[in-house]
C-alpha cells in the first residue's frame, strides 16, 4: 500500500518534501543510515512524486539528500533478513521508483551532493537532469552485495563502460562520470546550489506543456529502444540474496569485513 500523498512541508519517516518557490523539493533524509532504501523509502519516494505531479504550483523538482551520502544503494539490513515475498516487494517498488522519476510530467533534477551507489545510482540517473558535486562517487555496487545489476547504465555510458561498472563494480568519480555522458554537470560543492538553481529556473521558465510532451516522447523512443530491458536480464537476481555468497556478502558489509565467496 502506497502513503498518503503529503501536503505541502510534510514530513515523513524516511523522507522531507518541501515546496518553495514552484519547485518541490524530495529530499532522502535518513543521513545516519546514509539514506539506504527499503520498501519504506520507495513508497515515500513514489507519494511525494504524485504529490509534486498533482500540485499546480509546482513547475519542477529537485531530488537530493540529506547529509554526506545522496543514497547508498539497498539497506543491507533490511536486505539480509528479506523473505522472498518482502524481496520481491522491495524490487517492484524499487523499479516503480525509478520509472516514476523517468515519466513524471514534471522535470527533476538530481541534485547530488553526496556518494550515490547501487540503487542511488539508479535513482540519480532516472532524473531528467543530474548536478553532482566533486568528489562525489556513482556505483553500481550490486556485485559487492551478493546481486548483480545486468546491463544497467549501457545506454548512458555504452557497452564496455556498462560492463566496468556492473560486471566490476568500480567507482565512477563525478568527473568522470561528466565525461562519460552519465551526469549533465560536475561542479565544486561551493556551487552546487547555484548550478542546480540554475536548470529549475530555466525549466520553470519553460512551457508546462512542452516540457510535459518532450519527456512523453523521449520516453516513448527509449521504451522501443529496450531501455528497460536490463531488468529481465537481470536472471537469477531475485534468488541471487538467499545464496550462501549472497549472505555473506551483506555479512561482511554490515560486519565491516572482507567476505569469503564460495560460490554456492
């Protein structure tokens, strides 16, 4: 079951959502657990989405987060415990997320001040414009867990980049993920609010309208380009968690260690 919608400045458990000035600001504001995300969060994520769509005054949002982390990808401690059933929650909400923030009538920017790994990666990117500041990593840390993450990311940065990051798993510094085509804009932290302002108020200048059908139709192409099509081959991802490896990595993270794979 999905939240309530919130109104303006409400606050919820996992999530601070603020209006000001035509922008609807989604902030993750979970900092002492790096904004990690379960169920919980997804579901906030998606009713402060409806909120922002549905509330004419706002022309644009920004997604950002609360403290030194934009998001650190799955709670390993939800994770390790989950049943098949509550995984398998955690991935459709997860994935309704993300196409939520892709499809919105309303343009997000990302406005990344902190590591965004695994599932922030995701989220990061599936905003309409993605501001980052220096120093700032992009991961896709799902092999480090146990999971794997497919062919994410290859129409953003192409086939051998995709693979350094999913099949390795490497860190990609905002600098070079600029570079790469994976975020519009690295900058200093300094300016990080400025750059971000930047883009909102150019959009909110925009036409509603146009902005609303560039993004119907920019989706649509990637839709029949096979944009989401990572996910089914994402094979075996859904038992990947209950392997011996797959709990042991989380193990290891959450016991701050160097975990012993076994292959089984």
């Amino acid at each position: 079951m999905v939240a309530s919608p919130p109104s303006k400045d409400m606050a919820f458990e996992s999530i601070a959502y603020t209006v000001e000035n035509q922008v609807a600001t989604i902030k993750f504001n979970r900092p002492e657990r790096r904004n990690a995300m379960d169920t919980t969060v997804f579901r906030e994520l998606l009713a402060s989405l409806d909120a922002a769509e549905s509330d004419p005054e706002v022309r644009a949002v920004i997604l950002t987060g609360e403290g030194s982390v934009f998001c650190s990808g799955q709670n390993m401690k939800f994770t390790i415990n989950a049943t098949v059933d509550s995984r398998e929650e955690y991935q459709k909400t997860n994935h309704a997320a993300q196409d939520r923030l892709r499809r919105l009538e309303k343009p997000v920017v990302a406005r990344v001040q902190g590591h965004a790994l695994g599932g922030g990666t995701y989220l990061a990117v599936s905003c309409d414009l993605v501001v980052a500041a220096k120093g700032v990593r992009f991961g896709m840390r799902e092999i480090h867990a146990g999971d794997h993450s497919g062919g994410a990311m290859l129409f953003s940065v192409g086939l051998a980049r995709s693979k350094e990051m999913n099949i390795l798993g490497r860190f990609v510094e905002a600098e070079e993920a600029e570079s790469w085509g994976l975020i519009n804009k690295c900058v200093p932290m300094e300016e990080l609010d400025a750059a971000v302002k930047e883009y909102t108020d150019q959009l909110i200048a925009l036409p509603p309208l146009g902005l609303k059908y560039s993004k119907i139709g920019q989706n649509l192409a990637l839709d029949l380009a096979g944009f989401a099509a990572h996910r089914q081959a994402r094979v075996g991802n859904p038992y990947l968690f209950l392997t011996e490896d797959g709990r042991e990595a989380k193990r290891a993270f959450i016991e701050k260690r160097k975990p012993v794979f076994k292959g089984r």
